[in-house]
C-alpha cells in the first residue's frame, strides 16, 4: 500500500487540487466517538459505542443531509468558475 497525494495524481500547474470536509459532525464529536469504538474494540469488550461512529458519521435529519450536500454542490461551483 502507497500513499499518493494530488502532487502525484495531477501535478502542478495542471491542477489546483481542493479538499471539502462534509457529511460528518464537528471533529471533537467524530473524536470521541472514533476513540470509545476503538477502546471497545480493543479490550474485546460488548460494541456499546458502534451507534456513536454511526452517528458521527451518517446524520439521520434530512435537513442536515441537505444543508451538507448544499454547501458541496455551492463549493464545486466556486471552484469551477474559479
């Protein structure tokens, strides 16, 4: 397994690679849940906190899905016509 970055994958000045986070709750939620499930899975005990990655990960209110998906779709169009 390697690790490839944008500089390998299209190199500069070709292209002006972009990253945008969404889809997940603030970091310190996705913290904290990311280091319970791991100390579950660790110490072999019950998965008690497998919901908490689900929630830090897959938002159920529809409205949270669409403002997300919104500020996705507003960001490739800035970039576009950048």
């Amino acid at each position: 397994v390697g690790f490839l970055n944008d500089r390998v994958l299209c190199p500069p000045p070709h292209c002006f690679p972009f990253t945008q986070e969404f889809g997940t709750r603030p970091g310190v939620g996705v913290a904290i849940a990311l280091i319970l499930e791991n100390k579950a899975y660790n110490s072999r005990g019950e998965p008690k906190y497998g919901h908490l990655t689900s929630w830090a990960f897959n938002p159920q209110r529809l409205s949270w899905r669409r403002k997300s998906l919104r500020g996705g779709m507003d960001m490739l169009h800035a970039m576009l016509n950048f």
